[in-house]
C-alpha cells in the first residue's frame, strides 16, 4: 500500500515514484501524489523526506527535511 497524504480540504492522495534518465545520463527517482491508488508505481514515504502542501492549491509534494 501506498503513501496516503490527505489535505486540507479533505482530499486524498497517494504517493508514487518513477526513475527517469536526466538529459546528462544520470539516473533519477522522482516522488509524485496521484487521486488514485497505483499498485504498479506506489511507494512509501523515503527516509529525509517530508510532504509540503502548497498554500494556494492544497496539491501536496515531496520535500527534503
């Protein structure tokens, strides 16, 4: 199961996480919150890492503490 982050104006997302090949050939893991539940793509929450919501549009992201 994954991450479940609900904001404050009640609405439920769930974490996941893809890697990806940078322009420069670097690999890469990024952290992003869906509506729905993705059992191919979910994740938990990774160690140093905290969620932030923004203030205009309650859509929450991963930051580094």
């Amino acid at each position: 199961m994954a991450y479940s982050y609900t904001n404050k104006k009640g609405k439920k997302y769930f974490l996941n996480s893809k890697d990806v090949t940078l322009k420069g050939g670097r690999n890469q893991t990024i952290y992003y919150f869906s509506k729905d539940e993705r059992s191919d793509s979910g994740c938990d929450l990774p160690a140093g890492k905290q969620v932030v919501e923004s203030p205009k549009t309650g859509l929450p992201f991963v930051k580094g503490k």
